[in-house]
C-alpha cells in the first residue's frame, strides 16, 4: 500500500498539535478561492429529489459553454479528486506512465498503486512509445509551470501516435482561459481534461469537477462512478454560477493575490511561482517557517520532497493579511 499524500486543508490535525481550535486557524494551506461566490438561489426540490436528469443536463450545457467546450458536454464528476482515482482504469498498465513533475502528488501515489511503472519527465520531446498514459498539471500545482495550448496539443499528437491517452488537469486554469485545451477535446479524441469548480467560486465543499473528453472515455468514467454521482444542490449551483458573470470573483481573486504577494515581499521572501489562488515560496528554512507559523495558528504547505518549498494561498482580507505579516516578522524571517 502506497503511502498517502500530505495535502493542504488540514486544520484539524495541526491544531490538535499546536493548540487552538480549528475554527481560530487560519488555513493557507489550499489553493481555494477565500471569497466565495455568493450561493444562487436553488428550488427546494432540489434537495428533496434524486438529481433529476434535466439538472444534469443543464450543468453540463453550463459547463460546457463555460469551458468553451464546443459540442463537448463536459460530465459532472464528484471532485476531480474522485476521477485520479479512476484513471487506472482509463489506460493500459502493461505500458509505462508519464507524469510532468513535480507537480501534485495524487496522480503517481494513485498509478503506483494500480501497478504502473513511471517516468517523470519535462518536455514533450520525453515522451515515448512506451507511455500508454501522460498526465500533465497545467496551470501546475505548486509551481504554476504553464504550457502553452499549442504545447499541450503537441503532447497529445505525440501521445496519439502510439494510442496513448493524454490527462491535462487544468484546475487552476479559470483565471487563464486562453491556456485552455478544453476547446481542442472534440478534435482530439485521446484528450481528457480534467476540471475543479470548487477553487475557483471557492465552494471546495460542494466536492464537484468536470470531465471534458471524448464520449468513450465519460463512458468508463460513468459507468465506474455509478449513479447520482454528484449531488443535485451542487449540479443546480454549478450551472447558475457558470453561466454568471464572473468577472468580480477574477477580480476578488487577483486583488488577493497581489496583497498575498505584499505581504511576501515586505517579508523579504522569494517567491518562485504560483497561480493566481497560491504563491510558492523558496526559502532555506522553509519546514522551520512552517513550524513557526503553525506556532501563530497559521497553517501553509509544505513539501516532503522539497524542503526548501512553502506554499501559501490566498486571505480572504487586510486582517488576514496582517496576522500573516506579523507571524512572519515574529518568526523572523
């Protein structure tokens, strides 16, 4: 059995280390929205019934449109977490795997488990035959690495030539539309793009993702997932708040960013990457500032294969981001 991936999120277990109860902590350690979208209104049926088929499909019409998707209907998955699960069972594991690295942990932790032998690469030109699957982060998770569309599809027509089968996670792509390959799925049939709703419209509980790819592949992953996968509450909300305007939640979120980015700097700390919902942080001591900002009731992320990374998102205000700037100057960074 693989050993499980230390993710962001987990407020529970730190204060139960370092004291405080968790609803006093505040969590930078996820890559999630701080200001959610406002909750549209929902009829109460909704979350009387079963998800009624033509709920479904209006998500998926929204999602579509939103992802710019074409004629491609996006299907509703319960969090893009649940379908890395699946994704063994989308490729051969008699052929090796490719993952473009470092990037998120699930994906080798889940392929290894499943049996497959990896390879983690860095460019196109280190794909080969012998890679049934190749799985790229992209915006990435947690340097913010972006390939451009044009990349991506080389990715894909390399992968083609050999039937292999090309996962790009595009979970934080909402703030760059334009580095989007959701529109390219419907000419590219072994292209599957994997995206979150929850961090951008910051609703990460609602536990919902989309799957953009080609009918055979939404097949598998139907079938795998069984029925009423996703909840109806989280369906009917997705497709309201898709087919919004969005432009102030961009807004709110680049406002953050760079507020998160001031207090950084005036910290004097070196800010190696990101997106727009988390900075990545290099500094020599990096677990040691982790400790020290947990001993402040401030949770962010740290890497067991990089201890020189933090990663921290967003505040979701100027408060936040002064008890970020004097933990930092008490921690004497």
């Amino acid at each position: 059995m693989t050993a499980p991936i230390i993710h962001g999120g987990a407020i529970t277990e730190a204060a139960a280390r370092f004291g405080g109860a968790p609803a006093d902590w505040l969590d930078l350690s996820t890559g999630i929205n701080p200001c959610p979208a406002a909750l549209p209104e929902i009829e109460a049926r909704v979350w009387q019934r079963l998800p009624d088929r033509h709920i479904e499909d209006a998500a998926r019409a929204a999602a579509s449109r939103y992802y710019l998707a074409g004629g491609v209907l996006p299907l509703p998955v319960p969090g893009t977490q649940a379908v890395i699960q699946l994704l063994p069972q989308l490729a051969d594991v008699g052929k090796r795997a490719a993952i473009f690295a470092p990037t998120y942990g699930e994906y080798a932790r889940v392929l290894t488990a499943a049996g497959f032998a990896l390879d983690f690469i860095e460019s196109v030109e280190d794909l080969a035959n012998r890679h049934g699957l190749a799985v790229v982060v992209n915006p990435n998770n947690p340097t913010g690495r972006l390939f451009p569309p044009q990349a991506i599809l080389a990715m894909a027509k390399a992968m083609k030539a050999h039937d292999g089968l090309l996962v790009v996670d595009e979970a934080f792509g909402d703030l760059q539309p334009e580095a989007s390959v959701a529109p390219h799925v419907g000419a590219h049939d072994n292209l599957v793009v994997f995206r979150s709703f929850g961090k951008f419209f910051g609703l990460a509980g609602l536990r919902l993702g989309f799957v953009v790819a080609a009918e055979p592949v939404l097949e598998v992953l139907r079938e795998r997932l069984g029925p009423w996968a996703v909840s109806g509450p989280a369906l009917a909300v997705s497709a309201k708040l898709m087919e919004s305007d969005t432009s102030q939640i961009k807004g709110r979120i680049l406002e953050r960013r760079a507020a998160l980015d001031s207090v950084l700097r005036k910290a004097g700390l070196q800010v190696a990457g990101g997106t727009g919902l988390f900075a990545l942080v290099v500094h020599e001591r990096a677990n040691d500032l982790h400790a020290a900002l947990c001993e402040a009731h401030i949770l962010t992320r740290k890497f067991d294969y990089n201890p020189r990374w933090l990663r921290i998102g967003l505040s979701a205000d100027v408060n936040g981001d002064r008890r970020l700037a004097e933990a930092l100057n008490r921690a004497g960074v």
